[in-house]
C-alpha cells in the first residue's frame, strides 16, 4: 500500500523564516479576535514565569489576591491560567497591571535563537536523561 | 470562578511548586491532528499533571447566518494540554500540546516562533491531516522531528517511503514511538534535541 503524497505549496524556495522574535502577535486569520480586552499587554509568554513580590495590598482585587497567593514560587503563565481557569489573555491583562504595580515580577522565557545556544541544548538533554 | 475566597483556588500540590531558584523556562509544541496521542504524549512524560490552558476567541457572522445584522459573532474555546520537566535548578521545560490548525496558533503569544523545536506526532492511518502542519513548520522556519504513533492497526511504512510521501528533507529524524510509554516519549524529545543541537553545530538554524 503507498501512503498518501504531500504536496508542498511552496515547491521550489521557501520563503525566509521568521525572526525569532517572541511576543508579536500574529494573526492571520483576520476574522479571528481573541478573547479579553484589546488593552496594551506585557509582552507576556506561556512560559514566562512569575514571581510575586509583595503581599496582596488591601486595594487588591480578588484575581490579584488569587494570582499572588499562586506565584509565591515561580510560576509559568500557562499554570497560572489553568488553575485560575482564565484564558490566556485574561492572565496577562491582569498580570500587566500587576507587573505595572509592581505586585510581580516576570522572567522571560529562553527562546529560540538564530545563534542556538548550545550550552542550553545541552542542558536540556542532559535534563532528559535523568528522566 | 468565584475569586472572593482566594483559599479554594486550586494551586500547585506542594509536590508540584518549583524551587526558588528557577530562573527561566524553555517550551516544546508537540503537534498533530485530532486523536493522535498529543495529550498522552505530554502525561508520559509530565512530572505534573498535565495542566490545561484556556483561550477564546470570537468569529464575526461575515456572512454566516446573518440573520440578526453584523453582530453575530461565535465564540470557541480552543484548548491545550501541557506538562512540565524541571532539567536544573535553574532551567524548566514546558511541552504544550497544540492543536493541528495553524488558525489556533495565533492565539498564544509565541508559541511556536519562542519554543525551541516542534514534534509532529503522525498517525499512518490518516497521513494527510499531517500535511498542512508539516508545510507551517516548514515555513515558519521551526525546526521538527516526525514521530509516528504505533498505532495497532495502522499501516507500516518504511520510513524511507514516509519521508517521500511526506516530502521531508534527508536530515529530518522520523522515529516511531509509543506516547503511553514515557521512555519511548522522552527518546522522542531527546531525538528533537539531539536534531537541535547538530543543526547548532553546523549554524543551519535559522
Ligand atoms: N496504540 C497507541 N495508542 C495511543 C498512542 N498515543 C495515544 N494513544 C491513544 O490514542 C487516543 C487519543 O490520544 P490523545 O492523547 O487523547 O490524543 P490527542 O492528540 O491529545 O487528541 P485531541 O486532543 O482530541 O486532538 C487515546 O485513547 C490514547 O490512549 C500510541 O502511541 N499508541
Ligand atoms: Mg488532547
């Protein structure tokens, strides 16, 4: 029996990568708007981890007081959305005003370079092993 | 969710809470088309239990059943699974298990762009549903491993004739792999890694 045959949409050169960039959001189906407020937003991965820096204060809302309470160990924003069950984008419109607070603090993700970083790589792999 | 009583947010078990030392965090997509084993392949090898994100997002009526003027709009939920594996005390890897319609991805910021490699976990009984995620990677420049889930009754192909059928460059890894086993999953990662690092070495990422 012979599989099925992809064919390429793009035969002959592929049109050039794009920039490792993290964070702008891209949208190619123009029909689609995401959930939550358009508001600015922190450049804000799922795995930019969190960390809380302060106690609630008492102007404190209860997604704030909540969200604290998570991340007084770091904690992806990814995780921080599941147990909060909040999509995504909600998250990072209230985190935005609590890094803008100063409630948090975000450590960005190591992403992918154009210049891979071996050393992580390899870190990786080694981590894999032991599991 | 009611957020007055913040005490009965489920939160991490303290099992599940990461050391203060963590710094940052590297990700993983693992992507492929309904019922392929995404999810199965994140539980094999989470060290948590694997977490769902949420996101929604709104679809204007243009046109569709627009009965009641402009303003209909449909909204779906678009979920994903994902686990976590500590590497040192400093550095976590996150896997996300992400829906095969490239539609979706926009959805999350970088996902795809800041992960560090993709696995396209593919199914021989249906190939096709593959195709299109094969050809977004591809153009998107994130590089890939092809895993083929041992599915019982799925066709065996050589995988000389998956790469043909499947239009692979020679240097792309096709492994097979079991997403019960966390063995056979973490091999499959540690090909993506090992594919990552030589195309490090000879400075082919893009
Ligand atoms: N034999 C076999 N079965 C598998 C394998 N991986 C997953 N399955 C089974 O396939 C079914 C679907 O697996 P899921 O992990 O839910 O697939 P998924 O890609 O997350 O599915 P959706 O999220 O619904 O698109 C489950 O019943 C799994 O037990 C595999 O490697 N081998
Ligand atoms: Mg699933």
């Amino acid at each position: 029996m012979t599989p099925p045959q992809r064919q390429r949409r793009y035969p002959s050169q592929p049109p050039a990568p794009e920039p490792a960039a993290v964070g702008e959001r891209r949208n190619p189906e123009r029909m689609f708007v995401v959930g939550g407020d358009g508001g600015d937003r922190a450049n804000l991965d799922l795995v930019t981890l969190i960390v809380a820096r302060a106690d609630p204060p008492p102007s404190a809302t209860p997604e704030q007081t909540a969200l604290l309470r998570l991340c007084t160990a770091p904690l992806s924003v990814a995780e921080l959305s599941a147990y909060l069950s909040l999509p995504f984008s909600v998250v990072t419109v209230v985190l935005t005003q609590m890094l803008a607070d100063e409630l948090v603090e975000a450590h960005k993700p190591l992403v992918r370079q154009s210049v891979a970083d071996r050393s992580l790589l390899e870190a990786v792999m080694h981590g894999l092993q032991k599991l | 969710m009611d957020f007055k009583n913040s005490d009965t947010i489920p939160g991490p078990r303290t099992e599940d809470r990461l050391p203060q030392t963590v710094q940052a965090a590297v990700k993983i997509v693992i992507v492929g088309g309904f019922g392929v084993g995404k999810t199965t392949m994140v539980g094999s090898v989470s060290e948590i239990k694997p977490l769902t994100t949420e996101e929604t997002m709104t679809q204007a009526g243009i046109g569709i059943d627009d009965n009641f003027g402009s303003d209909t709009k449909t909204a779906t939920t678009v979920a994903m699974d994902f686990g976590r594996i500590s590497i040192t005390e400093k550095l976590v890897l996150y896997l996300f298990g992400t829906p095969g319609q490239e539609r979706f991805w926009f959805l999350w910021n970088g996902l795809f762009e800041g992960a560090l490699g993709a696995v396209v976990l593919i199914d021989t009984r249906r190939l096709e549903v593959s195709f299109d995620v094969i050809g977004r990677l591809e153009e998107r420049g994130v590089p890939f491993v092809v895993a083929v889930n041992s599915f019982p009754d799925a066709p065996r192909y050589p995988v000389e004739e998956l790469r043909q059928a499947l239009d692979l460059a020679p240097e792309i890894p096709i492994v097979e792999c079991d997403a019960r086993r966390r063995a056979s999953s973490r091999d499959t990662l540690m090909t993506l890694m090992r594919f990552l690092h030589s195309l490090a070495m000879t400075g082919a990422l893009t």
